[in-house]
C-alpha cells in the first residue's frame, strides 16, 4: 500500500480551499480537497480518505458518501488518462455516440476499461452542460473538449501520449 497521507503541498492547497469558508464550515471544502487528494495519489483509496476526513474534521463516512456520489472520483487506481463522453441524449444525437464509438475503436476498449498501457480509460458520462457544443468530452475531469470531431479526437490522442 502506498502512503495515503496528503503532502505538504496537498495540504497547502486544501487550506487555500478552506480559506473560502467560514472555519466552522470546513467539511464545505470536501469535494475540493477529495479532488487535491487524487491529484496527489492518482486515485482515493480509503485510507486517504481518512486522512481527508481527518483534516476536515469530519466523520470518513461522510468524504466517501460524497467520493462514492460522484464520478469525477477514482476508487481504485486507473489509467494516466481518464476521458469521459457526454452520452446524455442531447449529446448522444448530435455525436456523442460517434464519438464514443471512435474512441473505443481507436483505444481497443469498452467502457471503464483502461488500455493496455494504462494511458487511458474511457468513462460514460452525465450532462457536462454544454449540449449546444457536442460532441463534449472531459479529460483527466479538468479540461472540457467541444465540438470533437474523429481528427480532433485523434489529435486529443496524440497530444495525451
């Protein structure tokens, strides 16, 4: 097991975070700090968790409700690259499918399954709110791509290699 506890630098930014709360509110800086977390270990295992949770001063069970809710947060460990497709209807209609489709083609996966070399998985995902600009897509739950096209989608490849 690695070490699950948050680095200095981790816990700098979280308490920049928590500079945006009144201090009797800092389990309001959790999905922030979850976020900060991952960036650090790549994934959240329990034992970070606890630690965010500990930071927070918050019950663990309460940081994985909000871990386990939402899907911008890895469980377990997975690819360098997580790149996630709009397939809400909106989406689905005006390419999301297409684009799905030519993702899996080009990586050899399905969904939630990472590439052999551990670069990317591909991941379904909800309403990213930019409908009018499909197809959208998420990677590494930082950077919205719009309008992707397979050459854009192959160059977004290239780029992340």
């Amino acid at each position: 097991m690695s070490d699950a506890r948050l680095s200095p630098e981790s816990l700098r930014r979280i308490d920049r975070e928590l500079g945006k709360y009144p201090p009797d509110q800092k389990q309001s800086a959790v999905m922030a700090a979850l976020a900060i977390a991952q960036d650090q270990h790549g994934w959240l295992a329990p034992e970070t968790m606890q630690a965010v949770a500990d930071y927070l001063g918050m019950p663990a069970v309460a940081v994985q409700e909000v871990a386990t809710f939402y899907n911008m947060y890895n469980l377990k460990p997975t690819a360098r690259h997580k790149i996630t497709v709009c397939t809400n209807l909106p989406c689905a209609l005006s390419g999301g499918t297409h684009a799905a489709a030519h993702l899996k083609e080009r990586l050899g996966v399905g969904w939630r399954e990472a590439t052999a070399d551990g670069r990317f998985v591909l991941v379904e995902g909800e309403c990213m709110g930019a409908c009018g600009d499909a197809p959208v897509l998420l990677v590494n739950n930082k950077r919205m791509m719009s309008f992707m096209s397979d050459e854009k989608l192959d160059r977004m490849l290239e780029d992340l290699k």
